[in-house]
C-alpha cells in the first residue's frame, strides 16, 4: 500500500507500534492525592516543600495491585502501556538512587515501577516510559517565568543563583540511564516536553541536552520508540498530537510520519475526582476508529487514585471499549489507513488490513438499507457484519428492485444492510476484497 511504502522510517522498532494501534497511558504520582490536575502544584502555585510536606509524607496506595490494572488494560484490547515514571512535579515511583524524592521513600516503602512493568509483560504488554524533563522539585532546576509553582516569584532571580540547569541536566541523564538499564526492554520513551522561546526564557535542547541525552537513550536501548518533544528537529520516531483529533494522518515534510495521539477520559490526566466531563464509551469506541482510519495509534490514558485503584468511571470506559473489541478488534490490529482510491462512504471510518486485504467499513450513522460504495464495485468478494458474522449482500445497480435508478454511479457497490442497527456500540462491515 503506497502510504505505509512512504512513511518515515523510524529508528527504533515500529512495526509492532503501527500494528498494535491501541494503548494506555498512565499518568500517577502525588498529584493523584489532591485529585484536581497533575499540574496543581503549578496552578495553585504550591511551593516544593509545602507539596512535599503534605502529598509525598502521606502517599501511601495500599490498594495497588498492577495485575489488575494490566488486566484492565487488556481487556480494553490494549497492547501497550507508558507510565510517568516522574512528572512534572519531580516525584519518582522507582527506586532512583539519584534522590530521596520517591516511592521507597513514602509510606508505600517501595518500587512501584517494577511490579508493574512485571505484570504488563506478563500480559504480553509492551512497556513505555514517560519521563517528564520539566522537574518543579529539583533544586537545581532552574525556575523559568512560564511553568512552575514559583515562576512568579518576586526573587526568582535571586532563587536562581543558586540554581545550575546543567546539574539538574546530569541528573536527568543519570535518571534516564537507570530507567533503560535496570528494567529490561523498554519498547517506549516518552519524554515530556520542550518550550523554547525566542528571547531564551523556556526551555528546551539546551536546558536538558538533548543531543546528548539522545545518544544514551540510543545506547541503552536502540530500538527503543521515541517521541518527539526534546526539541531536537530530526531525533524523534513518533509524533504526539495531544487531545486532538488530526483531520488527516499526520505529515512532516510531505512525509506521513508514526503517529500517535493521547487523550484523557475527562480533560486532566492525573486523577480527578470532580470532573465532569468525562467521554461515553462510544464517544472513546470511535476515537481509536477515527485514529486508525488515519493510521495512528491511540494511547488512551488512566488516573489512578492515590490508593492506587481505577476507580468505576474508569473501569466501566475500559470495559465498554472492551465490549467492543472482543467482536471488532480485527478491524482495529493490523489496519490502518485505506488506500485513496477508496472513498470514505458516508458517515463511516474504513480501515484497511493490507496483509489480508481486508477493508472494514465502520458505520457511524445506521442509513435506511442501503449503503453506497463509491469505487468498490468489482473490488469485493463477500461482505458480512463483524459483530455476528452475518452476510451482507451486494449488488451494482443502486436500489434494485425500486423505481430508484441513477442514485449510485457506475463504480458504486450498495450494500443491503438489515433495517436494525446492530446492537453494537459501532457496527462493522467486513469486506473480503480481491
Ligand atoms: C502535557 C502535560 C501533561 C501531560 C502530557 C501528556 O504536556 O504537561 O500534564 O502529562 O502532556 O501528553
């Protein structure tokens, strides 16, 4: 298919990533105790050793039990997973010999990082790593006007005298070391993020390194998939369009590049108890179709709470997605975009199983009995529903039998489709090319 013969060729390994298409984010630290944004300590501008004080001496997830997320995981049809091993708040849930500031050292006394990447594995998984470059704990760190709990303060240049960015650089790098060396094979390395500005006030390449930090990461784990916010133009293999839905597959260059969107279920991604907004299954169900329908990969994300539980919002989404696909998910493994001679039919997403030339028509508005084709006619040989395996039959001459001609153009095959909607969150049509 022309569009995967195009793509950028990555570094790192990504036949699996484009393959497997689905994930799930993880995003868990002290911020899940106050349970109102992973960025609080920013927004409420909570000095480091007030936050410290308050969330790190009490964080205790005496309910944390990684099997069960990985079995959730799984059975959303996910296949990978990427956990903040730090965010932005510095908090580390390994046991970093670098700092105090980590999960042995909280009442939970202990490495949260690797019983969990144990019990993904164990569930066929891969493993994904964020790490966040942007560090409001570290002392070195220097404070910037834009993010932070203290960018606002009145002596932050004389705070930052004290600060040497290129220190805080070092630790970054030897923290990065200890996360692709002492927890087997990382599949993904999702660094977070680079804000550069033009007068040299935000951060970015310099602040962390990253030219250097590129070549370790390269080292420890070649074919390690990297994501692209370390503000280096060309060392990156995937894309990260965050909370959106691209129109398209996404283009660097003229050249379709892996992609890969995240969303949250509600808006924040660290646990949040009173938000309202949260997606419907379905809502969820044809975001991962739209994505694939464009050749990217979902990395759906989950806030754990601070005792270390999906809570029920979480797990009826993950079980509806499920739901779902333990009957489509064939449509979702191994397919991507369909190839442009294809037209899109109306109010449907097609994926396209190029290896066993599959196209699946997924039907997001149920139309009256018919279903027109444009550009398939002569292209299918058999069609049925995925949800019960039922045929679908077909014919060329628009609305056979009915004093409706001219409605279909001559390259159009119409589908006769049952007047019930199938009872599925979105019905799919297999069609068996030639
Ligand atoms: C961001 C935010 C953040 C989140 C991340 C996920 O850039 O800083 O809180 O972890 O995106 O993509």
């Amino acid at each position: 298919m022309a569009q995967i013969a195009e793509l950028r060729k990555t570094v790192g390994e990504s036949s699996w990533f484009v393959r497997d298409r689905f994930g799930m984010f993880i995003h868990w630290g002290l911020y899940s105790m106050a349970a109102r944004h992973e960025w609080v300590m920013h927004h409420e501008k909570i000095p480091p050793q007030e936050y410290e004080k308050k969330y790190f001496s009490r964080f205790d997830p005496d309910l944390y039990n990684p099997q069960a997320w990985a079995d959730a995981a799984c059975r959303a049809g996910m296949k990978y997973f990427v956990i903040t091993t730090k965010h932005h708040e510095g908090f580390c849930l390994w046991d970093s010999k670098l700092t105090t500031y980590k999960a042995t050292r909280t009442p939970a006394k202990r490495d949260l990082l690797r019983p969990m990447v144990e019990a993904f594995r164990k569930r066929n998984m891969r493993v994904g790593l964020y790490h966040s470059l942007i560090d409001w704990h570290h002392d070195q760190y220097v404070i910037d006007p834009h993010f932070g709990p203290l960018r606002d303060h009145p002596d932050r240049e004389k705070l930052n005298q004290k600060r040497n960015q290129a220190k805080y650089a070092a630790y970054l790098h030897g923290q990065v070391r200890e996360l692709l060396s002492n927890y087997g094979k990382i599949d993904v390395l999702w660094f977070d993020f680079s804000y550069p500005k033009p007068n040299g006030s935000g951060k970015g390449h310099q602040d962390w390194q990253s030219e250097k930090l590129y070549k370790l990461v390269r080292k420890l784990q070649p074919g390690v998939l990297l994501n692209d916010r370390l503000d280096l133009p060309n060392a990156w293999d995937i894309k990260t369009p965050e909370q959106v839905v691209p129109r398209q597959g996404v283009v660097v260059d003229g050249r379709p590049v892996v992609w890969e969107a995240c969303h949250t279920f509600s808006g924040s991604w660290g646990y949040h108890r009173d938000e309202q907004s949260w997606k419907s299954v379905p809502q969820l169900v044809e975001l991962l179709i739209d994505t694939v329908s464009k050749d990217g990969n979902l990395l759906l994300n989950v806030g754990p709470t601070s005792r270390g539980s999906f809570d029920e919002r979480t797990m009826d989404r993950l079980n509806g997605i499920g739901q779902w696909m333990d009957v489509h998910a064939k449509s979702i493994y191994g397919c991507g975009a369909a190839p442009a001679e294809f037209p899109v039919p109306q109010d449907c997403r097609l994926t396209w199983n190029a290896a066993k030339k599959r196209m699946y028509v997924h039907v997001l508005t149920w139309p009256f009995r018919h279903l027109h084709l444009d550009g398939f006619k002569d292209r299918v040989e058999y069609a049925h529903l995925l949800n019960d395996g039922s045929e679908i039959c077909f014919h060329k001459d628009g609305h056979r039998g009915l004093n409706f001609k001219g409605l279909a153009t001559p390259e159009t095959l119409t589908l006769e489709l049952p007047v019930q909607r199938p009872n599925v969150t979105v019905p799919v049509i297999e069609l068996f090319m030639k």
